[in-house]
C-alpha cells in the first residue's frame, strides 16, 4: 500500500492560465474523490469516479473545473481560466468498494497559487 | 443538507490535560461519521470513525462514540502529548446524493509542554 498520490505538491500560475492536477489512488480502491480546501475551513467536496464512470460531477464549482479517469486508475482535475479564487489546496481521496468503502484515504494534496 | 458543527479553535491545553473537541451533525438519512487529523505539513488521515448509533470509534488514545439521539461525535483523550497538535475534522458519510464527505470547519488543536 503505497497511499493515494498527488503531482504535483505545489503550483503557481498567473490568472488566466489553465492548470491540470493529477492523482494516483491506492491500487486496489475503485472509488476516486476531489475536494477543495480552503484556509480555515474544512474540505469541500467536488466530485468522485467509480472505476472510469463519474457519478456525481454537480458540486464542482463551475463549468471551468472538469475531472478525468479515462482508464480507472489515475484521474485528473484541470481548471480552465484560472482566477485568484481558485487559490487552494486540491485534495485527492480514494476508497475501496467493498467492505470498509465508507474510510476515504486522502493525499498530500496540491496547493495552487493563482497570482 | 447535510452539515457539520465543530468546536472554534486554537484549543490550547498542558501536556497530559483532557480533550474534548465537540462535533454536531445534521445529515439525511443514518451516516457513519469520522474524525480525521491534519499534522502540520501532512495530509488528512482517518483517525476513527463510527458506522451505528451507540459505536464507539478509537483509535491511538482518542476515542468518540456516535450518539444519535443528540447528533453528536465528540472526540476525547484522556491525557494529551505535545504529539497531539493538529488540527481535527469531523465529518460524515451519508452515501445518498453527492457520495462525498461533509467535514467541519476543524479545530486546531496545540499542546504546550
């Protein structure tokens, strides 16, 4: 068990400009989750993937956020447009189907920086 | 919705003092709920977690116990270490609609030698 990944940890870009994150959940996990966090608050939910389908894309928070996981296995987030808001760290979390599905395992997280 | 009410942090207490950091929930349906630990420079680990009225979820000295009738989850220790520091989420599962995680704001918690 090597825990869920996430590249990279840190980045800086200028408004306007498109980001993509990626994450790599633990191998034997089915499920796939995105949160936001923001300072001071707790994690914000965006979206999850069951293998490669995406079951639930309506919390993401606007038409410029989209999430991949073309093959099940990594996924990515990519922000399009990027503007000051956006600044915070993107957090990855996986979870198996079956037996303990309810324990999401989350990464170390990407903390952008829109300038 | 679903919501979750933690204590406001910085909670500040003496080495081998008694935590309690309260956490309140509003969910539909019965969700299982969670407290999850964030150390300075790390990412968010399960710390325990309770799935029916009455658990008791423990784990590393920490213990809550899920009680239905108040929608509480409050997490204790009984005899904090400087090791303790971090800040602390609750959150819950409900499993209907969205299918994610619904976490509190966190309390920070510091412990001084």
């Amino acid at each position: 068990d090597t825990g869920v990944s996430q590249d990279p940890r840190h980045k800086i870009t200028k408004r306007g400009q498109n980001v993509t994150f990626r994450c790599d959940p633990i191998s034997e996990h089915n499920r796939l989750y995105w949160y936001r966090q923001t300072l001071g608050q707790g994690p914000e939910f965006l979206t999850y993937f069951q293998n490669e389908a995406q079951l639930e894309k309506s919390r993401l928070l606007s038409d410029r956020f989209s999430a991949e996981r073309p093959k099940g296995s990594f996924s990515t987030l990519e922000i399009q447009r990027t503007e000051q808001g956006d600044s915070a760290m993107y957090l990855c979390a996986s979870s198996p189907t079956s037996g303990r599905l309810y324990e999401q395992y989350f990464g170390p997280g990407t903390r952008l920086t829109v300038t | 919705g679903n919501s979750v009410t933690q204590m406001e942090g910085p909670v500040t207490l003496s080495e081998e003092a008694f935590l309690t950091i309260n956490c309140t929930y509003t969910a539909t349906g019965y969700p299982s709920l969670f407290w999850y630990v964030q150390y300075p420079g790390e990412g968010l680990q399960l710390l325990l977690k309770a799935t029916k009225a009455d658990d008791k979820g423990s784990n590393k000295g920490f213990e809550a116990t899920y009680r239905k009738e108040t929608t509480s989850f409050h997490l204790e220790k009984g005899s904090v270490q400087v090791s303790d520091s971090a800040v602390y989420f609750c959150a819950l599962y409900s499993g209907g609609g969205a299918d994610g995680l619904t976490f509190g704001k966190g309390t920070h918690l510091i412990i001084q030698p």
